[in-house]
C-alpha cells in the first residue's frame, strides 16, 4: 500500500536526459560537479534496480520526485518484492501499527543490499522487533525538547537560535530517528498547517535575540515549492532573523527533489546554510553528489549530520571513506552525534568509549575539514555537548603534557602562555 504525500505538485523538472553517464559507478565515490550539468545522471545501482522492478517507467517518471513519493516502499508486501527479507525484518513488518511508518523511496531502495540482511543502509531503514522493546533508561522525547517549546513546533534552548519543525513527514524514515514522536503525524501527510506556522513565525517575530532559525523536521525539503519559499520568505522577511539553516536527508534519500526550480528559490534567501543527513559512504552516489553540486553552486553552504550507529558506521574505516567523500561533494562534515536514547534504539548504540577511538582515528589522520565534532546531546535538555579524546595528558610541574595524534608526548610549558597586563602584552620568561 502505497501512500501519497501532501507535498504535491505538478512535475516541475524537464525530463532527464537518456543519455546519461553510465560508467558512472558506485564503486568510487562520485566527484562533486563544479559545473552545472545538463542531466540528472543515474547510477548503476539504479539502472539496473529500474529495469528489474520498475520496468515501464520512464527515466522521466524515475527521477520526478512526486513519483519517487508516491511509489514508496511502505510494508512488507511491497519490501518482500524487492529483498530476500530476513526473519527478523518480515516479523518486525508484521507487526501491526508501527511504532513509527515504515518509507523506503525506490531511489533509496536501489541501494539496499537485497540478500544481506547485516547491510547498513537496510538496517538504517528497515525495522527490526527490538524497536518495542521498552528500556526504562529510552524515551520518547529523551531530548526534553517539549520543555524548551514555547509553542508547538518550535524548540528554544539556546540563546540565539531555534529549531522549527515544519513538518512531520520525510521520503525515508530511519529507525534510529531522535524525533520518532514527531514523524508520520500530522494527519495523513505529516505536514504541519500553516497555523501552526504562524505561531511560530509570530513567537520569533516577537523575540528578537533569535538571530538563527534552523528549520527541520521531518523534512522541511518534501515540503512543496510554494509551501517552502512562502515560509522562508516569512522568515526572511523578520529583521532580526539573519540566518536561515535547513536540516535535511534529502540529497541522500531522495536527491531528485534537487531540482533547479528549488535551488532558483532558495538562492532568494541567502544566507541560508544547510545540513545534510548522510550515514554511509554508499549514499554518496552520482545522484547525491549532482544534488550537492546544485545546492552548493547556488552557494549554500553544507555541512553534514551523521549519527554513530553500532554495525552501520561505527568504524573508523567507513566514517573516513563517509568524510571524505562528503568533502568531495563540497560538504563539510559537521557533527557526528552519539545516537540519542530514543524508546527502541539500544541495538544502535555504541559506547562513547568506541565514538572517541573513532574520533582519535580521525583527527590528524586526514584533512581537518574531514573531521566533525563529536557531540551527545545531553538526555534531559542540555543541549549537545562536545567529546574529544584526552589530547591533554596531564600536567608536570609547569608544563603541560599533551599527546599528538600519533599519542607521542610533547610538553608545553607554561612560560609560553601569554600574560597580558593593562597597557602591555608579556612573553613571560626567556
Ligand atoms: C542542534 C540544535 C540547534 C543548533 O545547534 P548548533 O550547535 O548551533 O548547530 C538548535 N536548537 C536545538 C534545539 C538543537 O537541538
């Protein structure tokens, strides 16, 4: 059973050429375009997924995204047709009335591993039946983010910015999602009214320290053109608003939403920065990187959110091919989150131990723009807080011992410290 989306909206792209790149290959990590290309090129793995499941539907068709919404993968009768599902995924999908909707598009369904059950993208994806079993440590809002929300949709907890949660309703849901209370409701679509817009839009207007609005979700980008350009028009529209962020998995889940017609008007709101949603190096597909390309010739800065999930990418090998490949594609990786005890989510969790060897493997390792922050954000509302491995190892007499990334020893004396009096900087000794 299919289910389709309010975000609809006549095609709005030419269709895509027919003559597309196939040498393109998943088997490396596709470079970013510089250029604007001509066509929305097609990947290997979706050629050839196309031409197994959807075979009379035009390339066209294929990359509209109203019809990758509309043909999602929803349930196990659909999911069946295209993997040799496993035990445990075919009882998890059995189980009636999800904790939370179950939507793979078919573009992200043709990177599945359709015989390997341990696949991280599957597993990103398909349910498992550990999600209902209850741990008294998980929540369903272990963020506390509804005590920071002066009105629905809205969460305030910083000084100057605020997280506006414009819809409930994403193309893909992952499993591990911190907002599992949020997505597939709002009647069928999942899409907030505007009403509920419009008080948010009225408690921003009405609070002026708010200087950065980071609009997210669901996600913001399966909202229509119109719907989506009304709203960042409102916001832009407030003076003391000067930064606008979008927080998105659709470059990796549905990059054919990318289409000019988006770009052309999010260009109209400048500065306006994004974070992308990235897992695992095979989302870095021809696809994603011309979706890349277009957001970042439109001069949106982009930056990545990924989630550190035990088995998927908890390993210092995939999140640097992840990194890396992101840098490519002109994204720079910007947080790495410890995966938030949200109610059904223990087989995802690594120990923070494992997230600092990751890091420590990181740092030094390869380019600095590669490396995000590390940050749990903290259960109860505390907002996210930074780890770093232990770079200071201690202090001997006046100097303090760090450790470089190689763990070889340096000492930094305290003489070098600079002691600044009124009128005068001092290089104390020497
Ligand atoms: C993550 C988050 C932000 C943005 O935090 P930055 O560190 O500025 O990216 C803002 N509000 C809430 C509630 C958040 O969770």
């Amino acid at each position: 059973m299919e289910e389709s989306s309010e975000a609809e909206e006549p095609p709005s792209e030419p269709p895509g050429s027919e003559t597309n790149d196939a040498s393109a290959s998943l088997r490396r990590i596709p470079r970013g375009s510089s250029r604007r290309s001509a066509s929305t090129p097609l990947s290997d793995n979706a050629k050839s997924f196309k031409k197994k499941h959807f075979p009379s539907v035009s390339l066209a068709l294929w990359n509209d995204w109203h019809w990758q919404v509309q043909h999602r993968f929803r349930s196990w009768n659909g999911l069946r047709r295209i993997m040799h599902l496993t035990d445990a995924e075919q009882a998890a999908l059995q189980i009636p009335s999800g904790r939370f909707p179950v939507a793979v598009t078919p573009y992200y369904a043709s990177l599945l591993d359709s015989e390997n059950g341990q696949d991280p993208l599957r597993r990103s994806v398909l349910p498992l039946s550990e999600e209902w079993v209850r741990h008294p440590e998980e929540s369903t809002d272990p963020l506390g983010e509804d005590k920071d929300s002066p009105v629905p949709g809205l969460v305030h907890r910083y000084p100057d910015r605020v997280l506006f949660l414009v819809t409930g309703f994403c193309s893909t849901y992952c499993r591990y999602c911190t907002r599992s209370w949020l997505v597939g409701r709002h009647g069928s679509g999942g899409h907030a009214s505007r009403r509920l817009w419009e008080r948010a839009l009225a408690y921003i207007q009405a609070t002026p320290a708010v200087r950065d609005v980071l609009i997210s979700g669901g996600d913001p980008l399966t909202l229509a053109d119109d719907a989506l350009g009304w709203l960042l028009d409102r916001l832009r529209a407030i003076r003391h608003v000067e930064v606008l962020r979008i927080g998105t998995k659709v470059p990796a889940v549905l990059p054919q939403r990318i289409t000019r017609d988006l770009v052309w008007l999010l260009r109209r709101d400048h500065p306006l920065w994004m974070s992308l949603h990235f897992t695992h190096p095979k989302e870095l597909t021809p696809e994603t990187a011309e979706a890349c390309a277009r957001l970042a010739d439109a001069g949106i800065p982009l930056g990545s959110q990924t989630v550190l999930l035990k088995g998927i990418n908890d390993d210092v090998t995939t999140l640097r091919a992840l990194f890396q490949g992101l840098l490519r594609l002109r994204v720079r990786p910007y947080y790495l989150y410890q995966c938030d005890p949200i109610n059904g989510s223990p087989h995802f969790r690594t120990t923070i131990a494992r997230g600092l060897e990751i890091m420590d493997g990181l740092r030094g390792h390869t380019s600095g723009y590669a490396v995000p922050s590390y940050v749990v954000d903290a259960p109860g509302g505390g907002g996210k807080i930074p780890l770093l491995p232990d770079y200071v190892q201690g202090v001997d007499g006046e100097d303090l011992i760090l450790r470089n990334y190689e763990h070889r020893l340096f000492r930094y004396p305290k003489a070098f410290e600079v002691v600044s009096g009124p009128g005068r900087v001092v290089h104390k000794a020497f």
